[in-house]
C-alpha cells in the first residue's frame, strides 16, 4: 500500500501544474514544486516556481479509495486517501478547523451532517440492564425488567383477533346426479392413441 494525499489547488495553480507535468522540466516557466510545513503539521507553503501559497493539511469526512492500472481495464486498489492539503490564494482565509467538512464531489458536501449516521446517546446503566436481560433469557430464565402484564395482554388480543378471523370452512356442493345417456353405457373408454391408429387403417 501506498501512502497518497489529495493536493488541491486554485485554477490559476493546477493550470501551471498541468502544463510543468506535461512538458519538459527544463523549458517550463515553473522548474520547481515545494512544499513545506511549520511545526504544527497542519499549515505550510506550496511554491511553484518564485510564487508561494499558503497551504493547510485537513481531514477528510471519509476515507476515499484510489486505483491506479496499467492496462486500462484492470483497476488495482493502491491506497487509502485520508487527509488533503489545500492550496489557497494569499488573500483567503485559512480554514478554522482541522477537519474539512465536505468531500470530494459535489455529493459529498456537508457530508457528516446530511449522509453519516450519529453515534446514538445511550444511557450505560440501561445498557447494563438490557444485556444482563439477554445473559438471563440465553440461559434460559426470565428478564427481571419486561413488563408480564403488557405481554400477557398483547398474547390475549392475538388470540382473540386470531380465533375471530377463523371461519369454518365451506363445505363444497354436491353434484347433481347426472344419468348416463344410452351412447355411453358399455363403451370402453378410448385413448387418442387408438382413434389414430384406426384412422391410419
């Protein structure tokens, strides 16, 4: 696995990024990347040729996947992207927490709040009880915190509701009697294999 961060910079930055990554180092304006951080770890400098930016190291809502292949059908997982360092304009304010609050794609804004479910605040001592419960019934005794009554009265609802919805079955009708007209007394009965085989004589 490798160690990967997400670089995000101003437009007027990642067009001269993209122009010293495709043409050759040396007939490039912009011979140089740098980056460097204070003491903190979390606010330094991005240069890029004699121009400096500030930059700051934040943590991402979630962590992102990222593939890299060779021959554009495999995809082969090559790191968990974490942290991002963003690059800002002089003017721009730097952010006021360490951790960034959207993603990476529009989807993803505001994500902990709109998308992440919340850690659910739960009382220790109920928590307590309701696994001693659990212990006791696995062992095959009785919780001491259920309420007998309610249960007792929610079974008889279901059975009256039950034996209300119970309805004796009907009985099917019987058939008239039908005489057997004279044409068919005596005949045996005849498949279809022997009407064709008379048919074929």
């Amino acid at each position: 696995m490798e160690e990967q961060f997400v670089l995000r910079v101003p437009p007027s930055v990642a067009e001269r990024i993209e122009r010293l990554l495709n043409e050759n180092a040396s007939s490039s304006e912009d011979p140089s990347l740098d980056l460097s951080f204070s003491e903190d770890g979390r606010s330094g400098t991005f240069a890029i040729g004699d121009d400096h930016f500030p930059a700051s190291l934040l943590d991402l809502p979630c962590v992102v996947e990222s593939y890299k292949t060779y021959d554009d059908t495999v995809l082969i997982k090559a790191a968990d992207i974490a942290q991002m360092i963003m690059v800002r304009e002089p003017g721009d304010p730097a952010p006021d927490s360490t951790e960034y609050r959207h993603g990476l794609t529009p989807p993803m804004r505001d994500a902990r709040k709109r998308r992440f479910r919340r850690e659910p605040d739960l009382n220790p001592e109920l928590v307590r009880r309701v696994e001693k419960d659990l212990l006791n019934i696995m062992a095959g005794g009785t919780t001491e915190n259920a309420d007998v009554g309610v249960a007792e009265h929610q079974d008889d609802k279901h059975e009256n509701s039950h034996h209300a919805s119970a309805k004796p079955a009907s009985t099917p009708a019987a058939k008239p009697d039908v005489m057997e007209t004279e044409t068919t007394v005596g005949e045996p009965e005849r498949s279809d294999s022997d009407d064709s085989d008379h048919s074929i004589d």
